[in-house]
C-alpha cells in the first residue's frame, strides 16, 4: 500500500498499483499471457511474501515493546488482525469472495 502522506493521491505505486497494472495489460490481450507478464506476477509474488514476512517480524519483535509502553498509559494494545478475520470482514463485497485473496497469495 502506498505510504507517502498527501492524501489519496501521491503518484508512489506499490504492489496493489503494480498487480492492477498486470492484470489490465493481461485483461485487454486476446492472446495467452505473455511471458513478461508470467514473470512480473512471480516477481510481484515474491515481493509480497517479503512484505508479509517484515510485517511478520514487526508484530512479533517490535509490538510486545509498543503495547507494553500502550498499557503503562493505560491505552489498549494492538491486536494485529488475523487473516482470517480480514477475509471474514471483507465477505459479501462486490467482486470478492471469501478466500479470494488466499488464491493470490497461494499461486503455486
């Protein structure tokens, strides 16, 4: 997700921006997709599983840290959100469908 502060509109793309970009390219093509494309969604693929891994890293090194400081000002501590209530919460909007995004996550 882009990062910059500015508002919705910063022009900085991350991979949501980079995988709509594939997926219209691949979308408006009459032919089979092309091997560029093949490669750049794997590559996109790999670049997720590292960010899914850094988030990872975060919640399990740094959040104990930060929510201790949260509860000694008597604030609720972050509860990082579970897949599976994501996709729970997500259910019943247009276009999706429950575990839709395990499907991209799951290309092999």
């Amino acid at each position: 997700m882009a990062t910059k502060e500015g508002g919705a509109i910063t022009g900085e793309e991350r991979i949501r921006e980079y995988l709509t970009g594939v997926y219209g390219d691949v979308n408006n093509y009459d032919g089979k997709p092309t091997n560029s494309q093949i490669e750049r969604t794997d590559a996109l693929g790999r670049e997720l599983e590292d960010v899914i891994k850094e988030l990872d890293q975060l919640t399990t090194k740094q959040l104990p840290t930060i929510n201790t400081g949260l509860q000694k000002k008597k604030l609720e501590p972050i509860q990082p959100m579970t897949q599976q209530q994501w996709e729970k919460m997500h259910q019943g909007n247009t276009g999706s469908q429950p575990g839709m995004m395990m499907g991209v996550r799951e290309r092999d």
